[in-house]
C-alpha cells in the first residue's frame, strides 16, 4: 500500500480556512492576556523549588560554586516572577498578599 505525499503549504496563506467562532475568538483571547501570569507562576514554583534544594545543599556544607549560582540564578527567576504576578495583582497565586 503506498502513502500518498501531500505538498506542505509554501506560505501561511489562510485562504479556505474558516474565521474562528466569535466565542472561540473571545475565549483565545483570554488565554493570550493570561499567558504571562501562568508562565510567571510556572517558573516561580520551579524556581522555589530549586532554591529550597540547592538551599538544603548548602547547609550540608557541600555547595560548590556552579551550585551557588544555580541558587542565585533560582533566586533571580522567583523575584522576576514575583514582580510579574504583582503587576498583573495576581501574587495570590503564588501565596504573597
């Protein structure tokens, strides 16, 4: 049985593509407006995480240095994440008042 080969389209040309539905539309549009605080809470807990390992790391006493900028690094996302969520007046996701 032999698998047809179908050409991949050579432009993004919508022509024959059906609008979406006004409510599909509106709903998409939700989802885009939210996506920096979905992606700020995301790498905030990741981040949290990390830091709580890489902060358990050093109480044991064997940090190296990769690790202490690993831990600032994580350091640096949670507060950039942290500021996001407080622009949007979301830090309640993320427990913050």
């Amino acid at each position: 049985m032999a698998t047809e080969i179908v050409q991949a389209p050579t432009s993004a040309d919508r022509e024959g593509i059906a609008p979406l539905p006004a409510t599909a539309s509106s709903a998409l549009a939700r989802l885009h407006a939210a996506f920096p605080v979905v992606q700020a809470v995301s790498v905030y807990e990741t981040a949290a995480v990390h830091a709580v390992q890489l902060a358990a790391l050093a109480e044991s006493g064997q940090m190296s240095d990769l690790d202490a900028d690993s831990l600032a690094h994580a350091e640096e996302l949670k507060d950039g994440a942290r500021d996001t969520l407080a622009a949007a007046s979301r830090l309640d996701l993320i427990g913050g008042a």
